[in-house]
C-alpha cells in the first residue's frame, strides 16, 4: 500500500502557488471548504488535511485551456456560458 503525506491547510496553499501557480491563501481553502468549489479534504478530527493528488486535479480543473490571446480566451467564456 502507497503511503500519502497529506498536507495541512497551510502546506496545501504553499504547494498549490509552487506546484501550480495558483494562489489560494490557507483562508481561502478553509472558505473554500465552507462553501465549496474548492479542493476535496479530509478530516483527522482536529486538522483539515489535503492530498497533493487532489489538489493536483483540482488544479487542473481551476485553471482554463491554453489560449494564445485574451480574444481566444473570451471566446472560451462565451462557449463556457452558453452550455
């Protein structure tokens, strides 16, 4: 059986800007985990942990397709909108 370092709140906001990119503050996520939309987690009774496989999906979901001009980007919003 693969073990899983999972994360804290704290550590997962600091993988997700090194990993990623994607800036989300350990006040966002714990937000996030209120009213959801953010990355999935688990409990330990005391501590929000997160498991970097997640997070990296969840990171691949957050961000858009690669676009080569803001044009093409509102392209993908309008289509995004319309479904």
């Amino acid at each position: 059986m693969e073990k899983i370092r999972f994360l804290s709140r704290k550590e997962a906001a600091t993988y997700l800007i090194e990993t990623w990119g994607i800036r989300r503050t350990a006040k966002t996520l714990a937000k996030l985990a209120t009213m959801g939309g953010g990355p999935p987690y688990r409990k330990d009774k005391i501590k929000t942990l997160y498991d970097p496989a997640d997070l990296d999906i969840w990171a691949r979901e957050t961000l858009s397709p690669r676009v080569a001009s803001t044009a093409e980007f509102e392209a993908l919003k309008q289509v995004g909108s319309a479904s």
